[in-house]
C-alpha cells in the first residue's frame, strides 16, 4: 500500500527539496562533514560550525586513550550527564540514559555516525548499532543537549551523539590487541569471565581518491545478565528436597531466594566487523563517498542452577522444598538458547565544501539487519543440551533507510545570516516472526506460533538562520516541521492475523537562541525549544490476540513533547601556564505525553502496557570544567557535576504516581577524571564517576537498590597507565571498577575488570 501526505503539504516538500539540490550549499549538522561546535571538556574548540544553538561536550580519539575503551560507546564513560547501560565488552543493547530521561526511552537518543543514522527506532529496548564503529576508526565524538537544534529530529528532546571516524590524508593506520578479565561472585555464583579483541584500521589517499579499510573482531564470556528466582508454591504435589539455594532480598528488601543464572544469562559471543569507505574528490569542492559495513555476531547462552538434590545432582525445574517450604522453577528457567546475526550498512554521501556562500549536501542509510535468528530450548537441561522442542524466532528483514538533503548559507564577512534548511525523510520497518520447533539446536522453523510486523515513517522540513545581530550578539532562530505515519501494522497467532488501524500525525517544533559573546574569553546562552518524539513501531502495535481482537495495546498512543529551556554560561580561561574551561548551565526538560510502561488503574480490569503519562519536569543544574598543566606540566584535570530534580507532575491513568521520582534519573551525577604525562613515553589517569539514589520502578518501592533487579548508585573507580616502547608501539594496562563495586541496574553491571592492550600505529 502507498502511504502519502496530503498533497498541498507533499507539492510544498517537493518544491523545497528541488530547491535544496538546485542551490549550492554548505551543509550543516548530520549531513555533513562540519557538524557541530562544542567547547569540548578540554577546553579546545572543535573545528566545527560555530553557531550551534545547544551545549555540548567532545572527546577526541588522543583523549579517550587515557581511558580505557573498549567499545566504541565507551567514548561517552566521561561525558556530562550520560549514561551508557552497557552490562559488559560486546553488549549489543548499550542503551543511552541523559539529563532528562533513562536508558528505558532509548528513543530519545539520536546517534549518529559521519552523518549516517544509527538509532534503531524499532522499540523502547533496542540500543543504536554502535557496532558498525569500531574504536580504532573513531576520530572524536559530539554530543549535544537537548531540542535546540532544529537541523536534528524529535528524537534529539533527550541527547545527540555524533561520531565522526577517520579520514587519511596519505596511507596510515594501526592496530591493537585487547584482552579483558573479570571475576565476579554474585547471588551465590561465582566465576571468571575473559575476552579479547583485535582491531585494524587503514587508509590512504591516492590522488582523488580516498579510501580505509577497519575489521575488528570481539570475543567474550559475559557475566550472568539475570538470575532465576525462587516463588513460594502451595501446590499439595510433592516437592524435591534440594540444598544450594541463595538467600538473598529483592528490591524492596524482603528475602529471596537465588538459584543461579537463567538460561539466557550466560553469553559466550563471538563479533566481527569489516568496513570498507570509499570516497572521491570530484573537484576542489565537491567530494562523493560510499561505504558498507558487515557485522556478524554468534552467540550461546547458557545458565547454571545452584540447587542440588540428595543425591548431589543439579535441579533445575519443577517443585522444590528447602527448610521445609515449597518453591516452583518454570521448566524453562535454565533453558539454553543460541543467537545468529548478520546486519549490513549501505551509505552514500554527496557534499560541497565551498568556504563560504552556498553549499548542498544528501546522505543516504540502509541498515539491514538480513540474519536475526534466536533458538530457545523449552525443556529443562540437561535434556535440553542434547536438542529437542524448542523455539525459533526470525527478526530477519528489519531494517531502516533515511535520506538528508540540506543547504546552508556561510556568510562573508560583510554579511550577518548564516542559513540551513533541509529536508529528512526515514522509514523504519519490524517483523518478528516466533515458531515452535522440534529441534530448538539444527531444526528449522515449524508452525508459526506468534508475528509482530509494522512501518513507520517520517518526513521533515526544517529551517535555521544564525543572525549576527552585531559582535557581541548572536540570534539563532528554527522551526522543524514533521509529518509522522505508521502503517502495515500487524499481529499473527497461529489462528489468526489481525491487522492494527494506520495513523498519522504531524507537528511543528519552533526553537531558538540567544547568544553573547562579551569579549574572546565568555559566551553566555539562553535556548528554547520544542521537540517531537513520535512512537516506535513496537511502541505502537504493543498487544496480543485473545480470540479475534487484539488487546492491550494503546492504538491513541500519542508522540512525546518536550518544551526544554536552557540558559548557560561558557568561559575559555588562561593564566601562567595553566588553560581550561568552565561552563555553568541551568536546564528545564517539560515533556507532555512521556511514553512508558506502567499499570492504568482506573480502569477494570487494570491494564499494563505501553501508555502516556502526561507530563514529567526535570529541573537541574550541570557544571562541567576542565584545566590542562594544573599545577605541573602534563597534569590535567577534567570533569562534571549535575544536580537535577525529575518529577511526575500529571498522570491520569495512574494518579498515586504524581510527585514520585522520575525512573533512573539520579538527583545527583558526576564524573572526574585526572591524566598525567611526565613525558614523551608514559601517561597514566585516575578517573571516578559516581550516581546518587534512583529508582527502578515508577512507584519509587524499590527501595533496595544493590541487589539484581535493582538500580544502584554507585561511585566507580578506573585507571589506566601507557607506555610507548617505541614510535610506532605503545603497552597500557587499565582496571574498570577499581575497588569491585557491586552495583545493578536491573543486570549486574561488571566487576573489577583488567584490561590489557598492545597499540600499533604507523
């Protein structure tokens, strides 16, 4: 079926797209290749457009060498008011938590990669495809801080990240071996956990032409992800006797028992990477490329029961008595599953780089994700081990396709507007198909026992103008325009399908800011914004089939808005031989509409799913302040405070809720980190990054944190030292988690953590 907007509203996108291709010029944000312009935390100013109506904060690849990286989302460890869930090396849902919002709304997190959209808007739980960057190739990431921009979807109402990897300028490149270990004893087990990672990246530019190569490869053991719980039973069926079990609480403090990692919590995975970029000059101001990127994951999961019979055998389902009380293990507690994917990345990219006056740029992104194949055992080991029933999940074919079009004015010196306007348009599309099997090992699909399928898409215009109002003073005004639809939705059993009404929606999202810049050394701002986030496609068709209806879902779900207000101050300082920076800002996020999981009450019967709660307010304060040669040469010193207050200020369905603390934003977040190089050959840095109180769930009852299930706060300890043996080679060794911390965020995150690697680089 052809979905199309209204046709004044699609002659009016027409009209502007031929006049963003007939018109030269300089594109801006995540269309081209100068995007963006922070005061990074090191007090160097980015290369990148000066008139960016938002706060930001950079890390460069030579700083993110004093800390340990081993994925590329670890690049943000450091970074103001961020959060990254990531659980161990490899995972592949390090969702994105911010200053307004948790890693539970990933949607409110725009990533993005030389301008290539990385976000998969497919659900509340699906992580951006970080996987597609390898840290070896990443020159720098950006990242920005709210709607301000209006060159940048709804999405970007939480934190943008843009990362930008390298580009030769003659032939170069390095290489590195890592290996990690770990060990950690948890809820009554216990073990050690290694992996190791081997990365190569090169590129050269041959006339014209540029071209690199990247290939990376990750292997991995995870600590347990979940563990199986024990659930009092007053089944009258008699139970096995069994010793082992761990005695524990659970989130609000009352006792619990343990009976060891589940059946997917264990994971045993194996990654690889190859990326190949190919790019052109077609003249001294206009430069095409392509790019393609292939990555495959196997993956085993596996768990472990703590529970042994009389006789001393492992027990993993069924009724079981310990002290006297019964206990119920499902059947499928500990039952195995394995994991095959294969995802690849189209990209193209055209742009002109005149120094000032006109430009035009378009970027292009397929991301198909062709292999996603998940087999799940429904009988208990050990008979599982060997095959038997089982399930067979079939993700394959999800995917997404964008394309930006942009055009941007860079004024002489004479001139006082510099313009951008652009339009973006990306469809994203689920099927998730579940069968039952007889073989859940080697066998293949049988009947089909449930499917998930459906589309979105989203078209946008936009318009910016940066006006110098003189020296001092600098005027960026916006307005976004989106039109939003989701269509094709669909939900299958094995008895029948039933497909979901379409919808569309559309919105406009003004923004603007004010800047004074009173001498070289001070820029205070003042921003406003409105951002628009729509549902995703799994967001939307929640629900299952009872007969021939589909119910619990919320087919009125309406988009996220968020009304942000930011006003800030910037200093770049310098005295005797000591520079840095410090910046100061005041922020309010007032998102109506926040999408969620939670139980409307007042309704019978109550309901639990995907719904709106109409309105939560954050309110903070975010210091950030870095200091280079402080107190001796090669000492620096860099890091971030953020107080902030989220709240729930209306909740129709569910009114207890109203004043509770918004779900995984701690009152209080800050980082510190010191490096220090005395000389040409070693660098060494100590960094601590620390999260106050929060809560897990929307009614704040979780009041133990610190135990599986639970959200900690946490203060963390890493530290790194580097050798370089030679010009071309360099030794670090690094510990994450320096002092064994036990901290959760639902999962266990890791333990204390060594970290080896060997560098090459020519």
């Amino acid at each position: 079926m052809q979905h199309n907007i209204p046709g004044a509203r699609l002659r009016l996108l027409t009209f502007l797209v031929v006049q963003a291709i007939a018109i030269h010029a300089h594109a801006q944000g995540v269309a081209t290749e100068q995007t963006l312009a922070p005061i990074t935390v090191t007090g160097a100013r980015a290369p990148l457009d000066p008139n960016l109506p938002t706060t930001t904060a950079s890390k460069t690849a030579d700083q993110l060498r004093d800390q340990n990286f081993v994925n590329v989302e670890d690049a943000l460890k450091y970074v103001p008011d961020m959060t990254i869930r990531k659980r161990y090396a490899g995972d592949r849902n390090a969702l994105i938590g911010g200053r307004s919002f948790s890693e539970l709304q990933a949607p409110r997190g725009l990533v993005y990669a030389d301008g290539y959209l990385l976000s998969q808007f497919l659900g509340q739980f699906n992580a951006p495809r970080w996987n597609v960057v390898a840290p070896e190739e990443l020159a720098r990431v950006d990242v920005l801080y709210g709607p301000f921009s209006a060159l940048y979807p709804g999405n970007s109402i939480g934190t943008t990240v843009v990362m930008t990897t390298r580009k030769p300028q003659k032939f170069e490149g390095s290489a590195r071996i890592q290996y990690f270990t770990q060990q950690l004893d948890d809820s009554g087990y216990s073990g050690d956990y290694q992996g190791h990672q081997e990365s190569a990246w090169f590129g050269n530019k041959v006339g014209d032409w540029t071209y690199s190569i990247g290939v990376n490869r990750l292997q991995n053991r995870s600590q347990p992800m979940q563990y199986v719980t024990l659930t009092p039973s007053a089944s009258p069926a008699a139970a096995t006797p069994v010793t082992g079990a761990f005695l524990g609480t659970d989130t609000s403090g009352k006792p619990l028992y343990f009976a060891g990692p589940n059946g997917s919590a264990l994971e045993d995975n194996l990654q690889e990477q190859a990326k190949l970029k190919l790019g052109y000059d077609f003249s001294s101001s206009l430069y095409g490329e392509v790019l393609y990127v292939h990555w495959r994951n196997d993956a085993k999961r596996s768990g472990t029961s703590l529970l042994r019979d009389a006789a001393g055998n492992p027990v993993y389902a069924g009724l079981v008595s310990i002290n006297g009380a019964k206990y119920s293990i499902p059947a499928g507690a500990f039952s195995p599953q394995t994991v095959e994917e294969t995802h690849g990345m189209w990209g193209a990219k055209l742009t002109t780089k005149n120094k000032q006056g006109w430009n035009a740029s378009a970027v292009a992104t397929l991301y198909d994700i062709t292999t996603d194949l998940t087999r799940s055992a429904t009988t208990a080991p050990p008979i599982a081990l060997g095959g038997g029933a089982g399930t067979y999940a079939d993700n394959s074919g999800t995917g997404w396709q964008t394309l930006d079009l942009q055009t941007t004015y860079t004024p002489r010196k004479d001139e006082a507007h510099a313009l951008a306007l652009g339009y973006h348009i990306n469809r994203y599309q689920l099927q998730n198909k579940t069968f039952a099997t007889t073989d859940w090992l080697n066998g293949g699909p049988g009947a089909l026992t449930a499917g998930f399928f459906g589309k979105t898409s989203l078209q946008a215009l936009f318009v910016q103008d940066a006006w110098k109002l003189s020296p001092q003073w600098l005027l960026t005004t916006g307005l976004r325009y989106e039109e939003w639809q989701a269509f094709d939705g669909r939900r299958d059993t094995a008895l029948t399908s039933l497909s979901y009404a379409n919808r569309k929606d559309h919105a406009w999202s003004p923004k603007a800011s004010l800047s004074w810049m009173p001498d070289d050394h001070w820029v205070l701002k003042a921003s406003l914004g409105k951002g628009v986030r729509f549902p995703t496609v799994s967001e939307l068709f929640q629900g299952s089939v009872a007969g021939n209806t589909i119910v619990n879902n919320n087919p009125g779900l309406r988009p996220e808005r968020s009304f942000a207000k930011e006003l800030s101050a910037e200093r770049d300082y310098s005295f005797d031989t000591t520079s840095g920076t410090l910046r100061v800002s005041l922020f309010e996020d007032d998102v109506r509409d926040t999408i969620i999981s939670q139980t409307n009450i007042v309704v019978f019967p109550n309901v639990t799913n995907i719904q709106n709660i109409d309105r939560v307010r954050t309110r903070g304060i975010e210091l950030q302040a870095s200091a280079n040669d402080l107190g001796w040469k090669g000492f620096s010193l860099s890091g971030s405070l953020t107080l902030s207050q989220s709240t729930i200020l209306e909740n129709a369905n569910n009114p207890t809720l109203i004043g509770k603390d918004w779900i995984r934003v701690p009152r209080v977040r800050a980082n510190l980190m010191g490096t220090y190089q005395p000389n040409a050959s070693w660098r060494a840095s100590l960094g601590v990054r620390h999260a106050g109180r929060m809560y897990g769930s929307l009614d704040n009852s979780d009041t133990n944190g610190n135990t599986f299930g639970g959200v900690s706060s946490y203060t963390v300890w890493d530290a790194k030292a580097s050798y370089r043996i030679s010009q071309y080679l360099e030794a670090s060794f690094g510990i994450d988690n320096l002092t064994d911390k036990r901290y959760y965020v639902y999962h266990p995150y890791p333990g204390r953590t060594f970290i080896g690697e060997l560098r090459a680089s020519f």
